[in-house]
C-alpha cells in the first residue's frame, strides 16, 4: 500500500512510517514542521504542507495514489488547549475537514485517525471501554470528539472509511534506536523523568498528590509506540473488508502511578532520580486505563511492550542520545 502520513515527523507518526516500511509498504509523509522533526524523515518522503492551507494539499493529492491516510496532524497539549481553544478547534477539526476534503476529491476513501482517552473526560468506570460516555473536559478532547463525529457522519453521506484510534498515553522509543520522543516544550512525564536521571531539564515536578489512587497521584496507562503503530496497521487492513466509521481504545489496560513511574525509572536508569511534589495540573483525570478486548477481538491487535519497565527502557536508550 502507499499511505500518506499526515504528521509523520511527529513522535508517532516517525514510527509509523518506519513500521509501514517493514512491513513492506510505502509512505509519504505531510507534515507542516511546527513540532515535527526534519530528521525524523528520510527527505524523498516528506512534502512540507499545512493542513490549514488547502491549495498546499491538492498538489500533494495530485502527485501521488494514495490508497489510504493515517492521520497525525494535531496540537495535542491538554492545559494549551484550555488556554488557546480557537487555535486548537482551527488547528484540529477545520484542519482535518480541509484533508477530509481534499481526499474526497482525490477519491482515498480510507481514514486511520489519531483520537485520544481524552475524548472520555472523567472516567465512570475503572477500564474504559468504547461504550463508556463521552464527556470531554477540555477543547483537545472536544477538538478530536469533534472529528470523530465528523467521520461517523462522512461514512453516511461519502462512504469514508475511517478508523479513529483512542490512545491512552503513547510511550517509548523504538529499539532500533534513531527517532523518539522529542517536544518542546517537554510536558509527558517519562521523558520528564529521564532528563531528570540525567540532571537534565528544570527539575521534576510531580503534578498532585491528594488524589483517590493508591499513593495519590494519577494513575495512567501506558502504551509502546511501536503497539500503536501496529495498529493502525491494522485498521487499514480491517477497513479493506469493513465499511463505515470504527472506534477503539488503545491502551495496555494497567495502570501505573506517576510515583510508579518513577520508581521503574530508577530500577531501569540505576539512577536517583529527584522531584518535587507540585499542586495538581489543571485538566487532569485521576484514573484513565484502558479497555482494549475490541482491539484484541476485531483488529486482532497484540501489544508486545507491556511490561512499564520494559516501554521506560526503550525511552531511556533514546533520551540518553536523542538525534534531534
Ligand atoms: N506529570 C507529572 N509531572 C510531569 C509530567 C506529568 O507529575 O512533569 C503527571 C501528570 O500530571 C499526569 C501524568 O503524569 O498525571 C501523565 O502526564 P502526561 O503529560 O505524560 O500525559 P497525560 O495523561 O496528561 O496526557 C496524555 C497525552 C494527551 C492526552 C491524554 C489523554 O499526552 O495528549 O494522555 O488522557 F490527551
């Protein structure tokens, strides 16, 4: 298959794209280089376009077949989003109504698309499931619940095919080493903890303690990036059988403090590492885990990376040589 990759320079997307290559596929990668990394992708595949402009998208439609869209693209920062709601409503749904559109008139007819646990809000039940309500609690969960309804209604009206996959918290690096995990400004808690096991960074901050979890602070599910680009995969395969609009949740369906977190650090890194204990962020759920039985059961998904110490591994062999 040849795929476009919108967001392909991002932390994600990168391993997708050099997933779809082992598994003998081809891509090309959009990607508007605002947080995305040049050196995440080889130069031959990368067409620097912005999803807000779409002449930029016609010409990419118009050089290649493609015969599906993964799609990246998005700001994705929960407390941003609070702060800047019109950047990311713009950003994240007339963004991807603009690729919506292009790939109608270039007749793709085939969506995997980036959704997120915080399409959920405050979970009402330990593991979320794809049945549990829908109650975002800030505009980047609202922006991507947006989409996801978006792509239910173009599977009625276009016969879109589309796939949205709600991450849980994506983690890791991959083992052969040479892309990873790079934001700036850093906000996720693992790389968090890796620069501080290697002095790096202004300090680690652990977000909250007072909430009702085993030692206080939030517990999150943490999934291999390589897992989630697996897939996505998947879904592409699945689609070819499969009409209509598809939702799952990906996650490993065990959770982790961030004070776990940070003690499998130590045991993988061999370092202290130091924080200081911080009020709660604003925007954060206690508890998100994830049910993933529908992945499992439909797509057929088998995550390889499940043990947290093993995921902070491939993190730490990244961290401690990023490339960019
Ligand atoms: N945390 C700290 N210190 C840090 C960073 C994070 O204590 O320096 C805490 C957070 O408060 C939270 C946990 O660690 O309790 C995980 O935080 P992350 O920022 O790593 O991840 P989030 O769960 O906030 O966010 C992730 C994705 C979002 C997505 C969300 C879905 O990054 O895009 O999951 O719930 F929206």
């Amino acid at each position: 298959m040849k795929i476009l990759i919108c967001g392909g320079a991002g932390y994600i997307g990168s391993h997708m794209v050099r997933y779809l290559a082992a598994q003998g596929h081809q891509s090309v990668v959009l990607d508007n280089l605002s947080t995305g990394h040049r050196q995440a992708v080889s130069p031959d595949i990368l067409e620097v376009a912005d999803l807000l402009e779409p002449s930029s998208l016609t010409g990419v439609f118009a050089r290649h077949r493609f015969d599906g869209v993964i799609h990246f693209c998005a700001r994705s920062l929960v407390g941003e989003s609070v702060s800047q709601p019109y950047a990311y409503y713009e950003n994240n749904v007339a963004g991807t109504l603009n690729l919506l559109r292009a790939m109608h008139e270039a007749k793709v007819d085939r969506i995997v698309f980036s959704s997120t646990a915080a399409v959920f809000g405050n979970p009402q039940a330990p593991l979320i499931d794809e049945d549990h309500p829908t109650q975002p609690i800030n505009p980047y969960g609202a922006s991507k619940l947006m989409v996801e309804r978006i792509l239910a209604d173009a599977a009625g009206a276009y016969g879109l095919r589309s796939t949205a996959l709600r991450y849980f918290n994506a983690a890791g690096a991959d083992p052969a080493g040479g892309i990873g995990e790079s934001h700036q400004p850093e906000t996720h808690l693992i790389p968090n903890v890796l620069r501080a096991a290697l002095g790096q960074g202004n300090g680690l901050r652990v977000f909250g303690n007072d909430y009702s979890t085993r030692d206080g602070t939030c517990v999150r599910d943490y999934v291999h990036v390589n897992d989630l680009a697996s897939a996505h995969l998947l879904a592409l395969e699945y689609m070819q059988a499969n009409e209509g609009a598809h939702r799952f949740n990906l996650g490993n369906g065990q959770g982790f403090t961030v004070l776990e977190v940070i003690e499998a650090a130590r045991r993988v890194t061999g370092r202290s590492i130091d924080f200081a204990q911080d009020a709660r962020r604003q925007g954060d759920p206690a508890v998100l885990v994830a049910s993933s039985d529908k992945a499992r059961r439909v797509l057929g998904w088998r995550p390889r990376f499940v043990d947290i110490g093993e995921i902070i591994e491939t993190a730490w062999r990244w961290h401690q040589s990023p490339a960019y």
